[in-house]
C-alpha cells in the first residue's frame, strides 16, 4: 500500500477570514450574474471548479479573488498566465466586457450548481435509430478505420474525414466544446462527450456516418469510453459505455448500443492524504482495461484511482486505489497492463497496475505535465518507455516502463527534453509504432511564436531535430488569412501522416493540417467553411487500439 504523507495540504484563508485590504464587491443584476455563471462554465471550469475550489488552476473563492481586486482578475483574464491559462482577451474570445463581467462574478461566492437524477438524465436521451435498424456491413466502401474524427469545439459539431482521401465524409451535430472522441471496443462506433455532459454515438457504418444516439447525463464532463474486454470472462465488446462527469461529481454507466442511462455512482470522497472531504470530486479520465471487464477511473481532487467492475452493472464491484491528489488525463504503457496518469499539480506522473490493481509508482517529471495518452515507444537503450509534455514547463520527460525487462529503468525518468523556448504550453504530445518521431505541439504557451510551432523528436536520440511554425509554412503555400494555435498531433492508422488542427476564432474558418512523417513537410491542407474551431483530431484505428 501507498504510504501516507503529511503535511502536504496548506491552510489557506476562510471565507470568513478576515479581509483587511480587500477590493468591495462590485454588485450583479440576476441577468448579468446569469450571464457571467455561463462564462465561467464554458471557459474557466474545468480548470478552477465549479466552485472555484481550483485543481489543474488555482483556487478562485471570494476570500482569494477580492484580495486580488477587479484590475488584477481582468489583466490575468485578457493576458493569460505562462503556466497554461489561456489569453482569452488577447484570443479575441472574450470582449472587455466579458472580461469586466467576469471579473466582477470572479468576487462573489459561487453559485450552486444543480443536481442531475437518473430520471432528468433520461428526459435528455434519444435513440434515432435503433439497433435493429443499422447497418449489417458498411453502407460505403470507403476505409473507416482510417476515418478522423474532428472535434469543431465552439459550433458544437464534429467532422469525420475520410483519411486515405482526406475528402470531408460527414459533419455531425453533438455538443458544446467537445472534448474528446472514443472508439467503441469494435471501432464501428465513434463516441463523443462535451463540456456540456452530452454523449453521443455516431455509426460510423452508416452510408453518411451520423449520430444514432444521444444522451445528457452531467452539465460538466470530460470523459467517455466503452467497455472493451473480451476473453474468458465475458465478452463485453460495445455492451457498455461510461461517462465521467465534473458536475455532479460521479460518473454514470449507460447502454452500449443506445446510451440509455442506467447507473449513476457518486464520487464524492475523502482526499487520500489527509482524509478531507471533498464534494467537487470530478472524474477526469477512463481507460478500458485489457485484461479485465473493468474501467479505470481518475477522481481527480481526491487523488484516487477507482477500478470498477462491470460485469453486474447492478451490483458493481469497485476497488480504490490511493494515488495522489490532482489526477487528470493519462493512457496506456505499451503492455497495456500500466496506466500513466498525470496528477498534475503534484507535478508527478502516477503508475497503476491493472492486473495485481494496485499503486506502482509516482515519478516527478516537470511542471503540471499533460500528456493526453502519452506517446509510447521502444527505445534501443531503455526499452519501452512513455513520454509526457508539460503545462508549466518546456521539457518532454520519459519513463521507463518495463520492469521485467529492464527493471534498471523501470518507473524512472530515463529522459528529460527541452523544447526550444521558454514555459510550457505542451497540451499533446503522440507517436506511431511505424514512425521514428515523437510530434508535441504548445498550444497553450503563452508566447504566440510557440503556440504556432510543432516539435519532432528523433526517437533513437530523445532530441528535437525539427521545430515547424505551422502557420509561416502555411503561408509560403499561399494561406495567408489562415491564423491560430495548432494543436493535438495525430497519425493516420498506418503510422505515416500526422494530422493537426489550426485552432482559431469562431467567427472565421481555419485549416487542418497533414505533415508526412518522414519529410516532415505538408502533404495537405484541409479547409472549407466548416474549419470551424478545430481541436481534438482523433484516428478510429489508433483509438481502438490504444495506440499512441
């Protein structure tokens, strides 16, 4: 067992601390405060809480924010932070107003955020076409495992593109801010969930791919994932599917095939260390365990790892497992038997076995790391190992992961990269078995130069032999209205493209970029009015199959 430490929590201030000093509370009409709640929903909750209590942010309570006073909140919303805080003001994604308005919410307590029963969630659920009534076969004879699912965050749409012509397939209509695309256990299914708590499944068998069911179950989500075991005990393959919720904190089981909610569970809990109590207790990641009919699951403020069995959705089996508080997005070893999570503001990668379910390691690897899946690789020196970006600081740091191979480097950082530049900004960093590279963006750096770059690291050497100002290089091939942060690397299911997306405005479309992976040059720009927004790019190939 994990041995408890102490001491690590600091007593900060109670709102009914003293406030010698503090800004007075600018006052809110209903309407304005109304408006403000959503704001804060949609750009600064999933990193402060829907309480402001903070976690991969800093807490944002009154007892804090008016210390701090409305000058100071407005220049750190419109300018953004070099940890990762975004420049939302400088983006042109909130106007001064906004800002203002913001700023003044930002002083009063926070409003509590409704609850969501089983009953409401169903309210919310809709099959559009049954089962019964899809497709036996393919319905078009284009390679849909090499379809990418592009996530259009801001107009609440997704893109599927054909990635052998790169020709648009189909737009679907899901939610606000997708977050992430999953594959069911088959690949035939894409899944989506939004920062708005909606979950969606799209038939990707369909002549023109389309949601075939949808389902509210949260106002506040991060992640999705299906169950995916087949072997002795079952086979569970497209059965199940889970979302993790940020608000209510819990996570919540549905129907595979028709999203229909079945069980909610609570993840409210005690922190591991201290043993306070927390109710903004949010799920941050899922991965599908490979061994077992089981999810792993990050409950983020808490610092647990909970491992929930779901051969009797009625009657589930859930094992805990104490890691370390902070707990955000994290992915497979190369084995599929380690499960990497970031816990973020420990600064500290946290390993978990999947077979014996119990705590391994933690290593400490830079400044609020964020690895999205991670990139794993097999080295020529340390074996396999997995590498991880960071929010807070310019280094990719690897870790070995094998300890019955190479039991020298097993869960220790056998390599420490710098990326040119200064800060962090690393959101996504992603490899293929069959390239020599590792590609890791800085979407969220504060430097505009550094939010435009991609990085490729050799392999072999664990150095970055190739920086590339996406946006320069788009304008020596004539796109010259074409701006934005590029972000989320990802291969094609061959391993010899990589996909990027241009991440701008709202109001003006933008691109999605294809490098070849060997000459590290642009193959294809992908534009049209629908570039709206683009993110998450995510390959059905590779996310089936854990492959990153």
């Amino acid at each position: 067992m994990k041995a408890l430490k102490l001491g690590l929590a600091a007593g900060v201030l109670s709102i009914g601390a003293s406030l010698a000093g503090a800004a007075e509370v600018p006052k809110l009409t209903p309407e304005e405060m109304k408006k403000a709640s959503q704001i804060f929903f949609d750009r600064c909750a999933g990193c402060h809480g829907m309480l402001r209590k903070g976690a991969t942010g800093p807490a944002l309570t009154p007892d804090i924010t008016r210390q701090r006073g409305l000058k100071y909140l407005e220049t750190i919303i419109t300018n953004g932070t070099p940890g990762g805080m975004p420049d939302w003001g400088r983006q042109g994604i909130l106007t001064k107003d906004e800002i203002k308005l913001l700023a003044k919410f930002l002083m009063h307590e926070p409003p509590e955020p409704p609850l969501m029963s089983l009953a409401e969630m169903k309210k919310w659920w809709k099959v559009y076409v049954p089962p019964e009534a899809r497709p036996k076969k393919p319905e078009h004879n284009l390679n849909w495992k090499n379809f990418m699912g592009v996530i259009l965050r801001d107009v609440g749409k997704v893109a599927i593109i054909d990635g052998d012509t790169k020709k648009l397939v189909s737009i679907v209509d899901t939610g606000f801010a997708v977050h992430i695309f999953r594959s069911s256990g088959t690949g035939r299914y894409f899944l989506t969930i939004g920062r708005d708590g909606k979950a969606t499944l799209i038939d990707l068998w369909m002549k023109k791919p389309d949601k075939v069911a949808e389902v509210k179950v949260c106002y506040d989500a991060r992640s999705i994932d299906t169950s995916k075991y087949k072997g002795p005990k079952g086979d569970y393959m497209d059965k199940l599917a889970i979302v993790g919720c940020y608000w209510p904190p819990s996570f919540v089981i549905l129907d595979g095939q028709t999203l229909e909610p079945l069980k909610i569970v609570d993840t409210s809990d005690y922190t591991w260390d201290t043993n306070e109590y927390v109710r903004e207790a949010r799920v941050a990641s899922i991965v599908a365990s490979h061994h077992d009919p089981e999810w792993i699951v990050s409950d983020k403020e808490p610092g647990k790892v909970w491992i929930v069995n779901y051969q009797d959705p009625t009657n589930l089996r859930i094992h805990l497992i104490d890691a370390e508080r902070f707990l955000h997005d994290g992915g497979w070893d190369l084995s599929k038997r380690y499960f990497l999570v970031a816990a973020n503001m420990r600064n500290k990668i946290v390993v978990i076995d999947s077979v014996e379910k119990k705590f391994v390691a933690e290593i400490e690897t830079g400044v609020k790391p964020h690895p999205g899946r991670g990139a794993n690789l097999v080295h020529p020196r340390y074996g396999p190992i997995w590498c991880t970006g960071h929010l807070g600081s310019n280094n990719v740091a690897c870790i070995g992961t094998d300890p019955q191979n190479r039991s020298r480097y097993a869960w220790k950082l056998v390599a420490n990269i710098e990326l040119p530049g200064p800060g962090g900004g690393t959101l996504f960093i992603k490899t293929h078995p069959n390239s020599p590279h590792i590609w890791v963006d800085r979407t969220l750096s504060a430097d505009p130069k550094l939010q435009r770059q991609l990085y490729v690291i050799d392999k072999d050497s664990l150095k970055v032999i190739k920086t590339i100002n996406v946006i320069e290089e788009l304008k020596k091939k004539g796109y010259r209205n074409i701006d934005g942060r590029v972000v989320h690397p990802e291969f094609d299911m061959h391993g010899k493209e990589v996909w990027v997306s241009v991440w701008g405005r709202k109001d003006k479309p933008t691109a999605i970029v294809v490098f070849d992976d060997r000459t590290m040059k642009i193959k294809k720009v992908i534009t049209g009015d629908w570039v709206r927004t683009p993110t998450g790019i995510f390959n059905v190939y590779t996310t089936t199959n854990d492959i990153y």
